[in-house]
C-alpha cells in the first residue's frame, strides 16, 4: 500500500479545537480516515505541582513502592511460595508494607544529594504550539471548503491559503 501524499488544511491553537474540525469533516461526510491532527513546535513544559521536601519526597516513594510491594506479596502468597506460614492476603499487606518501606527509602536517597537545589514536585510533558488537520492531497480541496463553511465560536482557526 502506497501512502498518499498529505496537504494541511487548518491550523489550531488547541487540540480540542482540531478535533472539532475533524468532528465537522466527518458530519460532512468527508473520508476523516484519510485525515491526520499532527502537534507541530513541540516544546517541552515542565508544570510545578508543589514544594518538595524530605517528608514529601519519603512519601512519595513510599507511595510509588506501595502498590508494586502489594501485588508481589499477592503473587507470592498466590503461588503458595509460603505457604503454610502465610495467606495470600497477609503476605499482600507485608509486601505493601516493605514496598512502601523501600520507596520511602529511595524517595529520601533521591532527594537528599540534591541538597536544596530542587524544591519543588513537577510533572513533566510535551506541548505542541499548534495542532495542524492535514488530509490526503486527494481530498484536500474538498476539506478545504468544507472547513470554511464550519462556524467558529469563538475558536481560533487558522485556515492554510494554497
């Protein structure tokens, strides 16, 4: 199978807005399969989420360790890898315990080094600036004029002149 080659049609500010033109080819019958919303000038963004400090940074490894802890106390007990001496649950409830033990751990061995540098919690992402509708050649010209005829409330489309 050949790729076809693929024309922008619009341009959008946010995601939502280029899923709603996607949303509007479709209501208007146009082949969206032949469609493709692509992110374009991704830029890193890193979003603090809160103060970091070794309280925060123990229990946040205590909480990464927790669950995988439980589900390998839950795996041991269900294989009967010590049984008699335990149920499956109990060694669920001590793997929890010693995964949250180790996280805490690792959580305060990680933080530690950085000695005041890092204060803060973050969640990391990757953010496109703009979101292009690009469609086959094919039917470009037909997503086009369908495209401008889509009422805009207060979105910022950016239409691609060609």
């Amino acid at each position: 199978m050949t790729e076809q080659p693929c024309r922008p049609v619009a341009a959008y500010e946010t995601y939502p807005e280029a899923g709603r033109a996607v949303d509007h080819l479709s209501d208007q019958g146009a082949p969206v399969q032949r469609a493709a919303i692509i992110g374009q000038e991704v830029r890193p963004v890193e979003q603090v989420v809160g103060r970091m400090d070794y309280g925060r940074a123990a229990l946040h490894g205590a909480t990464s360790g927790a669950l995988p802890g439980a589900l390998t106390g839950w795996l041991f007990g269900l294989v009967d890898w010590v049984d008699p001496l335990v149920s499956t649950p109990l060694a669920a409830l001590y793997g929890l315990i010693l995964g949250a033990t180790v996280g805490a751990l690792f959580g305060l061995l990680l933080y530690a080094p950085q000695g005041g540098r890092r204060d803060f919690a973050s969640a990391r992402s990757m953010q496109p600036s703009r979101y292009d509708v690009v469609v086959d050649e094919a039917v470009a010209d037909e997503a086009v004029r369908l495209l401008g005829r889509m009422q805009t409330t207060g979105a910022d489309r950016h239409p691609i002149h060609t």
